[in-house]
C-alpha cells in the first residue's frame, strides 16, 4: 500500500536538473505538501482534496467518491462528451436540406464553422476560471449553455438564427469538452488519468462515426431539428449526475481575488487574435481564394494580436497563459505536437470517407461506416496507452510510438488510387487508428504531467484548444490542396464547365452521370488529386513525431 500512497510523485527519467524551474515536475503527495518548483506556486498546497487512506485507494476516492458514484460520474461526463463530439459533424448531411428550407446555401459552412470556432475559443478560459469556481460548477454551467444554444437550434427560424445559436453551442460544448479532461485529473492519481481518458477517447470515436449516420437519418426520415433536439434529451441525464454526486476540489482563488487580477487586456487580445486566425484558415480555399485580401488580412492581423497577447502575459499579475508555459520546453514541444495531431486526426475523418465513397462506391451516408476501422484502431490504441501508463509509470512513449504509426500509415496512404483495394485501406486505418489514439493519451498526459497540480486545468485546456486549431487546419488545408489539384485535373479530361461544377459539387452523383472509360477517368483524377492531401497528413504526423522528441519522458514513481 506503500506504493499507492506515493502514486502521483512525478519524477523525470532524464535531465533531471535541467529546466527544473520550466518543467515544474510535480512532487505533491497525498499529505499535500508540496516541493518547490521555481515558480510563485511552488510552496502552495495545490487543491483541498479529500484524504483517502491506504485501505481506500479505488478510482474516486481521490474526491471522496465511493466506486459505484465514480462509475456514474463517469457516465455522466461522457454523456455530455458524446453529444459535444456528436455535434462536431452530425449537421454535415443535413446542410443541403437546412439551406434549401432557408434559401442560404452561401452560408451554409458557417453551421460547422461557427460551432467549430466558439469550441476552440473557449477552451483556455475554462481552464483558468477553473482555478477561481468549481470545476463541478463550471461543468454544470457549459452543459446548460450547451442546452440553450440546442433549443435554439433546434428552434431556429432562419439560417442567421441557427448559426448564431450554433455559437452559443459551442460555447457550452467547449467548456465540457475542456472541463471533462480536467475533472479526470480530479478523480484519479495522474499516472492512472490515461487509462480513464480512453474512454473519453473512445466515446469521441463513436461520435465521429456515428455523427454523419445519425444526421443523415434524421435528415431523411425525420427533420434536420432533430440533430438538436437530441441534445435535449441527453444532455440533462449528464446534468443531473453532475448535481446529484460529482464532487472535487475547491478553487484556490478567491473570488474578489479572481475579479481583481483577471487579465483582461489579454483576453481580449486573444480572443481577437484566435478568431481572426481561425476565420481566415476556415474562409481560405472555401469562402474566399487564399491570397485574398480577406484571408491574408485576418490571418495576419490575428497573428499580430496572438503576438501582442503573449507580451502581454509577461506583463499582468494573473496571466491567462502563464508565461512558464512559453519557456518549459516539455510544454511547448507537446502544444506543437497536439496541433499538428489535430491536423492529421480531422483531416483524416473529414477525408477518408470521401475517398471510400468515390473509389469504392459508397453512398455518402454510408461512407461514414469507413471511418470504423480507424475508430476501431483508436479505441484499442487509447486503452492500452493507458494501462501502459498505469502499469510502467511512463507517459511519453506512448505519443513517440503512436506518432510513429502515423507516420507509417500516412506515408502508405500516399499510394492511394482509383485501384487500391478495400482490405489495403481498411489494414491500414486501423494501425493509423492504434497510432492516433496512443498518441492522444502520451502528449495528454505528459504535458498534464509537465506542470504542477495547480496549473493543470489551464495547460490541459490549452493543450486541447491547440488541437483544435490543429483541426481546423487539416480540414482547411487538405480541401486546398485537394480541390486545386482536382480542378486542373478534371479540365485536361475535357469536361464542360457545368460538369466539372457538377463533379465537384457532388461526388455521390458521378456513378450515375458518367460512365466507361470516363467513368473511370473520373475516378483515376479524385483519387491522384487526393494523394496531396495523404501527403499533407504524412508531413504533419512528421512533425508530430519531431515535435514530441523535443519534450521530456516522465515517470510516475511507485
């Protein structure tokens, strides 16, 4: 029992004194004492938290949590993790119907972009308000909002009114999104947080598969409203579990505190900032070219205001991003890795069921079904990262070899053609699957595991925040280099200009239209014009594998 009382030490394996003071390693055992860390932290008790004895070392019991009220806890929090990734792509097959009932077609991406953007901008905030209110009530709030911004939805009476309420969807879909990973850490010692996260990422893998399918149903068979309303009846069973049993440590700031050194000249600044950028990676190549005015301007001009916020974190007494973050090389290097993750998780969701519906034949709703075995691989990658994190008390390892499965697969995917056979595809998904969702666990954990407990909810908000940037731009870029290639591509084979707008337009379509050696032509150009983008993915899962080298390997001491 020795073992479990000393559980979540955190040691380096390497460069032990090197960057003590940016690493931030945690040493706080369960008395509550804690080590200095070279930071204004350091000698503070991190969190009020319930004292298990040795006797009483089960999941929960960190919180005070009998087994039984952990197990629903958890249930909880991962019904409102599934509705928030179901929300991420379950409109997707609906848009054609949703903008030919309100004649807005042009406006059509903005019901994914405007959820997509809200969620991202969010996601560091509740980190750090997390430090002032109770993570349990932060959660509870989110999941209101969430609600809210469905019933509008749902509601909604014109395309204007169903982005705006896709916004505020956002907006409470981020901060459980953000404040799930978060609560983990509250309930578990912080070697065991993976295992107990890969549910979270399984659950996120059935939302990503079952998103489209379910969109496409109600769409068809039902109404379009009911990609919301659904929401609306889940989400409150995640509500009153989070009322009725979840409990966690109390804030460590005060209140008056909080209002009086909030950083707010820097919220702004960063709010601005990641809006602007994000606007112009999801109007780039879509909305506007991307050497427009409009995409280099805001791009630009968030990049100048991203640059202003992080002098000003310098500067304030309670930063947003505490500027530790930006001179601790095991945290930078594991933010770089999870953009660039995100890059090749989305960018491989969004484009591989496109590839299934064109080379193999699939109808656009079933062509969602080619993402299991990828969601297939993650959901057995993500587990087993997790018990090797329990069971060996390392946290990297997992990222570097989950990284280098990416990098495998991608390189392999390169190859696609109109002539690559299912098996081959399917074979390789779900390796890139185990990489993906080992990868997920390692660079969670590690930056996680790179901070001390205080600091937690900030860095894991801002490690998935990163992320999801990084998803919008492997969504954004890959349709660049795609479509690019596509269209020069469909000019060579002679088509008219209202075929190629019909090709282009609607994939699902060219069985029906074309045929014979034009048929096959046809085919022959989506798939070489989509090597681009399987070369894109190669190049990010690169530098994932690049970046997660430059962070440190962490131990978990028994």
């Amino acid at each position: 029992m020795a073992e479990s009382n000393s559980a979540e030490v955190l040691t380096t394996t390497s460069h032990v004194d090197v960057e003590k003071v940016d690493a931030a390693n945690i040493d706080v055992e369960r008395n509550g004492s804690a080590s200095a860390n070279g930071n204004e932290n350091g000698n503070e008790k991190s969190e009020d938290v319930f004292e298990p004895s040795a006797e009483d070392s089960h999941p929960g019991a960190k919180a005070g949590l009998t087994l039984k009220q952990f197990w629903i806890v958890m249930f909880g929090l991962n019904c409102g993790m599934f509705l928030t990734a179901l929300d991420f792509n379950i409109v997707s097959p609906a848009v054609n119907v949703i903008s030919s009932q309100f004649g807005a077609y042009d406006r059509s991406a903005w019901l994914g972009t405007g959820y997509l953007i809200s969620f991202a901008l969010v996601m560091p905030f509740y980190g750090k308000l997390g430090e002032t209110f109770s993570r349990r009530s932060l959660f509870i709030f989110s999941t209101l909002l969430f609600i809210l911004g469905s019933g509008l939805c749902g509601g909604s009476h014109s395309m204007n009114m169903l982005i705006a309420s896709r916004v505020v969807q956002g907006l409470g879909g981020g901060g459980v999104y953000s404040l799930v990973n978060v609560i983990v850490t509250d309930l578990v010692p912080l070697k065991d947080v993976g295992k107990y996260l890969s549910f979270t990422g399984l659950v996120w893998a059935i939302a990503d598969v079952a998103g489209p399918l379910v969109g496409g149903a109600f769409a068809q068979y039902a109404s379009w409203r009911w990609c919301f309303y659904i929401n609306l009846c889940i989400s409150p069973i995640s509500l009153i579990i989070t009322l009725l049993v979840l409990r966690v440590p109390a804030p460590t700031v005060g209140l008056v505190t909080a209002v009086r050194n909030f950083d707010y000249i820097g919220a702004l600044a960063m709010t601005g900032g990641t809006t602007m950028v994000l606007l112009g990676i999801s109007w780039g190549g879509v909305t506007f070219p991307w050497n427009s005015g409009q995409v280099i301007g805001t791009i630009v001009g968030g990049g100048v205001l991203v640059i202003i916020f992080a002098i000003i974190e310098h500067f304030v007494r309670e930063p947003l991003i505490p500027p530790v973050f930006l001179r601790n090389r095991a945290v930078m290097a594991i933010l770089v890795a999870e953009f660039f993750y995100g890059a090749v998780l989305l960018g491989m969701m969004y484009y591989v069921p496109q590839f299934f519906q064109l080379v193999f034949g699939d109808t656009a709703t079933l062509s969602g079904v080619s993402l299991l075995p990828l969601m297939l691989g993650l959901a057995v990658g993500n587990p087993v990262a997790g018990w090797i994190t329990s069971k060996y008390g390392i946290s990297l390892a997992n990222a570097w070899v989950g990284a280098a499965l990416e990098v495998l697969v991608t390189g392999l995917m390169t190859r696609w053609n109109a002539h690559t056979s299912r098996a081959e595809a399917v074979v390789e998904l779900v390796i890139c699957g185990i990489g993906q969702g080992a990868a997920m666990e390692g660079l969670l954990v590690s930056v996680q595991a790179s901070v001390t407990p205080m600091l937690i909810g900030v860095v894991t908000s801002l490690a998935i925040f990163v992320q999801t940037v990084g998803d919008i731009f492997g969504i954004a870029f890959f349709a660049t280099v795609y479509q690019n290639e596509l269209r020069s591509k469909l000019v060579s084979l002679g088509l008219t200009s209202s075929q190629i707008a019909s090709v282009s337009a609607d994939a699902e379509s060219i069985r029906s239209s074309f045929s014979g050696t034009q048929l096959e032509d046809i085919i022959s150009v989506y798939a070489e014009s989509m090597q681009n983008g399987w070369w894109l993915m190669f190049a990010c899962a690169a530098v994932l594998l690049i970046s997660s080298g430059f962070s440190r390997q962490h131990s978990f001491a028994k």
